[in-house]
C-alpha cells in the first residue's frame, strides 16, 4: 500500500479499523440500554433547568473510538520513504572489432553489400553497449588501427561510418588482423576482453600467422568471437573498375571462407563462430553476441525512512487524557 514516497510497514493491522463501526454502534446501543428513565404523570410542580451536558456525552465513546483509531493505524506504521540509488559497474568489458575491408566485402550478396550491411549492424551493436569500451582495427592485405578502445561512442560510430574499400594494401590478413586487435587489448586492465573478427575470405596475405596470433590472443585471457560472412554458393564480387566513370563491374564467382581456421580461433580462445549468409543473420549474430558479453550493472538502493506513528500514539494518548477528564469532572454526575 503505496502513495508516491509513503508506505504503510504493516498494512494488515489496517483490518482491525472494521472494529471501528461495530464499536460505535455497540456504544451507542449500550447506552441506550443502560441510561435510567424516571416516569412521572406530570412535572408540572418541578422546576426543570435543562442542560446540554447529558446530550454531549456521547463524545465519551467519540473520543475513546478516535484514540482507538489513531492506535491502529499506529501498529500500521505509517511512513514516508526517501531512496537514493548509486549505479556500479560491475564488470566492465573491452571489445575491439578487428573489420575485414577487403575488396570482396563489396560483394552484394548483402545488400546494399557485405560492408555496408556490417556498418549498420556495427553501429546498433556498439548504441547497445553504453557501457563497454570499444575499438575498431580494419585490415586487408595489411592492418591499421582506426579507432584504440574508447568510451567515447560517437568517435567509434563515426570511425565505423568512415571504414571504406580501399584504404589499405589489397589482401585478407586474418593473421595481422587479429594480431592488432590482440595489441590493442593486451594492456586493457578491464576483467573481460573480447575481439569480433569478421572476414570474409582466406587468409593469404600479411606476415602473422593466424594461430601464432590466437595464441597471442589466449596467453593474454582474449576471447575472440569469428564472424564468416558470406553466402553459400555464389556471389556477385567485384570485377573491374572503369578508370574514367569509377564505376565498378560483378562477377558471379564462388564463396571461398576458411571457416575451419575461424572455428579453430573461436575455440582456442573460449568464443564462438558464426556464419551470416545474409543481412537477417549478421544482425542475428550481432544480438546473440550482445546477449553472451553483457555487463554487470549493480544497482544500490538507499532508504531513509521517516516514521508517522509516534504522533498518532501522542494524538491517541490525548484523547484518552480528555475522555478521563471530562469522565470525571463534567460528566461524573451522568455517569
């Protein structure tokens, strides 16, 4: 039983006010019955003075319910509650995306194609995690480090708006990739750190070895989540590109992902592999990584309490103090 900041601490002594009314009418069919009548045929022979008193002294039993009242409510306990609340983080997280920009992410078996489809999925993934530190490395035939972990997110959504084909040296570096992304988390004093690797392709560039970099990744407690993206079959990659116009030409050619060298990451380092055929489960993979990695918040409740009952008891203990005088000054002669 709560208004707004008030409470009652023991609400179910509040039943005991139903004795209130069965009280009343006891007291006043009590005294009816107990009030002395003197029948006379006639009082013409008396001087009668009237009085107001014998009509007052109902407010006996008034004053005795009202004390009663106050008391009940006083077992009820009313009071006003103030509470604070104090956040704790209690677990933060650093993630560092390691991107694969390579030219095949142009491949428009996502739409509008592969990079793009991973930029908005990016984007919402990092809005969800306004507690977590967060860093971006792109790779392709080498690797580079856009943004170093941050809490700041609109730098890291605005380094993930920028990411475009053509930045670094054509390739798929998974090794140097994930080699950067490591060096970026291995100093991080946060209790979890974990990496989203995301290729699309095989590794056949960069002078990192893959598993040299996944133990790298496992030595320094880096859990490391692969995302293969791609369809099944083939796709429509990147062709040419016309000198004047820019213009760029597709070719349907067959999906090549070494998703072997991915689960083998994933399960040295305690993560997991995905595979996202399409823009639906990109985004799948994004919320169920979101789901695996969440921060502990605690949240901490103060209450200060202000208890009612004490000047419901001092009110009761009036009205027991003015029922005893009036019993036994004005009233005595009617009792």
């Amino acid at each position: 039983m709560k208004w707004n900041n008030f409470e009652f601490h023991s609400p179910e002594f509040l039943w005991l006010l139903i004795l209130i009314p069965l009280l009343a009418f006891w007291s006043f069919y009590t005294q009816k019955k107990d009030s002395a009548h003197l029948r006379m045929p006639n009082i013409k022979g008396f001087k009668v003075q009237g009085s107001i008193l014998p009509k007052l002294k109902p407010l006996l039993q008034l004053l005795r319910l009202l004390a009663l009242t106050c008391l009940i409510v006083a077992l009820a306990r009313p009071r006003n509650v103030a509470v604070s609340k104090k956040t704790k983080t209690n677990r933060g997280i650093d993630i560092v995306m390691a991107v694969d920009v390579s030219a095949s992410m142009l491949a428009k078996d996502l739409k509008p194609n592969r990079l793009e489809a991973l930029k908005r999925v990016a984007t919402d993934f990092i809005n969800r995690r306004p507690n977590d530190r967060i860093g971006i490395v792109v790779y392709a035939g080498e690797s580079f480090t856009q943004t170093p972990i941050t809490s700041d997110k609109s730098i890291v959504k605005r380094t993930i708006s920028e990411i475009k084909w053509g930045q670094l040296e054509g390739g798929t570096a998974i090794g140097m990739g994930l080699g950067s992304a490591v060096n970026r988390l291995k100093d991080s004093k946060a209790k979890s750190k974990v990496i989203i690797l995301l290729t699309d392709g095989v590794n056949n560039a960069g002078f990192v070895d893959p598993k040299t970099a996944t133990e790298l990744a496992k030595g320094n407690g880096i859990k490391v989540y692969t995302i293969g993206i791609g369809t099944n079959g083939m796709a429509p990659f990147p062709w040419a590109k016309d000198p004047r116009t820019g213009k760029i030409s597709f070719k349907n050619q067959p999906v090549e992902i070494d998703e072997n060298l991915l689960k083998h990451i994933a399960n040295e380092t305690s993560g997991k592999y995905f595979r996202a055929t399409n823009n639906t489960k990109l985004k799948e993979i994004y919320d169920e990584i979101d789901k695996l990695e969440k921060t502990k918040i605690e949240e901490f409740k103060y209450y200060n309490y202000s208890e009612k009952y004490r000047f419901l008891v001092f009110l009761a203990g009036i009205f027991l103090l003015l029922e005893f005088t009036l019993k036994n000054t004005l009233f005595k002669s009617f009792i």
